[in-house]
C-alpha cells in the first residue's frame, strides 16, 4: 500500500509538493479542476462547501481541455519533488456537463473524454477518477464538532432544492443559461447515462492502460436537489461494476462516504472490493452518523476503526494508494496542512505497525 496526498487545482506547486514528501508520500493525486473559481465563499485552505445556491465556483473554460503539454509539464514537477503522478481525480464540468445531462454537446465531450484518456496514457497517469452525479456534494454544513472544536463539515437534514440551470455538479457552467431548472431524471435514465459513458469511453481506457475510477455519491442519499443518485449503498458499486465488466472499470473508493450510508457492512464492502482488484485507490476519512444527519471527524475519533479497513486491504494485496479526504481544520495558522499531516502521520503509522506484524507472522 503506498501513502498519497490529494492536492486541488492552487495547490500544485514546489511548497505542496514538498510538504507531501515530508509527510512520508510517495504519489500524489490532483484535481485539474478549480473548484474555488471566483466562489462566493470557499476559503482556498478548506474542502469546498458551497456559496449561493450552494454552488462552489465558475467551472473552466469549455474551449481549453487539458492538454498533453500541460499534463507533462505538471508530471515533470511532480517527478521533480519526488512524487509520482497516480490519479487525476475529477472531469471538469465545462468538459462533460451533457455527458451528465445527456445533452446536445454529448458527443463532442466524449471525443475529448477519450483523448484526455490517451493523453493520460502517453503521460503514464494510471488513473481518472470521476463522480457521475449531477447534485454533486451538496447539503452540507460547518461547524466545531470535531475533537477539540475543530470545524468540520456534516449534513443535518436532505438538500431538496432544484438545481438552477447552467450548473451541474456543483458547478457553473453556462452563467449565461435561461432561469430555470435542471429537469427531474429517474433513476434509471441516470444508470443508462453511465452505461452509456462507460461503453464509449472504456475501449480508449483499456488501450491507454488507464483505470477509470467511480467516487460514490457524497452524501449517499437516494435523492439529492431532486436528482437521482447512482451508488449510495455499499452493494451498489456493484451494479456498477457489473455494469461494465472491464479492467478499466474500477473504484475510488471512499471509506467516509461508505461510512455515510445507512445499510450494509463497511468492513464487508471493502474485503469484498479490495478481493476483486477493483480498487483503484482510497479515501480515507472517519464520520460519526449517517445520512442525513452526519459529521465528518478526525481519522482517528470516528465510527469507523481505521487500523480494521487498513488491514483488511493489506490481507487482500491492495497495493494501490491511499489518500487523506478531508479533515477537520485544526486551530492554528495552517489548518488544512496540519489536518493532513496528522491524518497522514496517523495512517502512516498503522501502515508500519501492519508491516511489522506481518513480518513476524
Ligand atoms: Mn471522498
């Protein structure tokens, strides 16, 4: 198992890197995409929570997708502290919105889907994870319910209002679109939709060597601003993968998002994954609760005992990464390296006592 650092968009620069190398990590996984982008109220230093309409920001420019070069360049910098380069996590919004709406751009977004999949490939990044959801991370609050009063994130009740148009996910991408809202799906149009994503953009993943890789709805309700929602039980990554039975077809797989859900057996779900080499790499973060009403805790205080899921995924041979979600903010003037640091310094632990015993066995 090997210890990585998840950096968003402003984050990928020499002090990033080298404060994960510090931390003990030897991959990084990056968010190309800025989801702070002129928000209304997303402090850079802490997850996105959501302004108005509770939205993060302004998605990228629909006419620049990211480029071969670009991808190079940043995997030189990366290489440069150290790291190795082992997921992009998340597709911009501007980049694949009626892949996920099922509209009229469909086509020519799966075309750049595929060639950012090649692109990925010649650049060696092993894996793109996505989140196929249109309400996204939505319905959650702030406030000092971690140890000690750190200010973290939860949800207390469902988020039921409409998505405006011209957003997704989250994001805006079209600031220019009639008022209005996103249409109601069902259930199954949104199944068919991922089908559908899969079957055209999973051939070009296979030959690129690249592993796409599903988040599960954060926060896993079965409805959320009126959408539909994918996976929000543990057995339903399931369907997923049975959906498309390839090695290209593989999870990200959220240990707090899992911990979220209402039915099933977190430690059961990750044995059963982690033994089909479906996983393609973890987040790992503790809650207290289940939707609706959840906190989100330090790694080491909530419901789910950390050293059990990091051992089970050593039993299976899991030897993909791991990676801090997100953490409390600690008090002190860099909350959110401090919130990751002890979550790395926490895991890093575990991971050597696990080796020792192994060893000894
Ligand atoms: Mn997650």
């Amino acid at each position: 198992m090997k210890l990585g650092l998840g950096l968003y968009r402003h984050m990928l620069t020499p002090d990033y890197f080298a404060f994960a190398r510090q931390a003990g990590c030897t991959h990084v996984v990056v968010h190309l995409v800025d989801y702070f982008n002129e928000g209304d109220s997303n402090p850079r230093g802490n997850q996105p929570t959501g302004g108005k309409n509770r939205l993060w920001g302004i998605a990228g420019d629909p006419e620049k997708q990211w480029t071969l070069e670009s991808l190079k360049t940043i995997r030189g910098q990366i290489e440069a502290a150290g790291l190795r380069w082992e997921a992009i996590e998340n597709l911009d919004p501007a980049h694949w919105h009626d892949i996920l709406l099922d509209g009229p751009k469909r086509p020519q977004q799966i075309e750049n889907v595929k060639t950012l999949i090649r692109h990925m490939g010649e650049t060696g990044i092993p894996v793109l994870g996505y989140n196929f959801s249109i309400a996204g991370v939505s319905g959650r609050v702030k406030g000092p319910w971690g140890r000690g009063g750190a200010v973290t994130v939860g949800m207390d009740g469902p988020a039921e209002d409409p998505i405006p148009n011209g957003s997704v996910w989250n994001m805006i991408y079209d600031p220019r679109a009639e008022p209005g809202f996103v249409p109601t799906i069902t259930s199954d149009e949104l199944w068919d939709r991922l089908s559908r994503f899969l079957d055209d953009v999973l051939p070009e993943a296979e030959k690129a060597g690249v592993r796409l890789a599903a988040h599960p709805d954060d926060p896993p309700l079965p409805v959320v601003r009126q959408q539909p929602r994918l996976v929000y039980q543990p057995f339903m990554y399931q369907w997923l993968l049975d959906l498309a039975p390839s090695q290209s077809n593989a999870l990200e797989l959220c240990v707090g998002t899992l911990a979220e859900m209402t039915e099933g057996d977190i430690y059961d779900a990750i044995d059963r994954y982690s033994k089909q080499q479906k996983i393609a790499y973890l987040h790992l973060r503790n809650v207290t609760g289940k939707v609706p009403n959840y906190r989100e805790t330090f790694i080491d205080e909530g419901d789910v005992d950390m050293t059990r899921v990091l051992s089970i995924l050593q039993r299976n041979g899991f030897e993909g990464v791991v990676i801090p979600d997100h953490t409390p903010q600690m008090t002190c003037s860099a909350a959110w390296h401090a919130g990751m640091a002890h979550t790395l310094g926490y895991v890093a632990g575990v991971l050597a006592t696990l080796k020792t015993i192994g060893q000894k066995r």
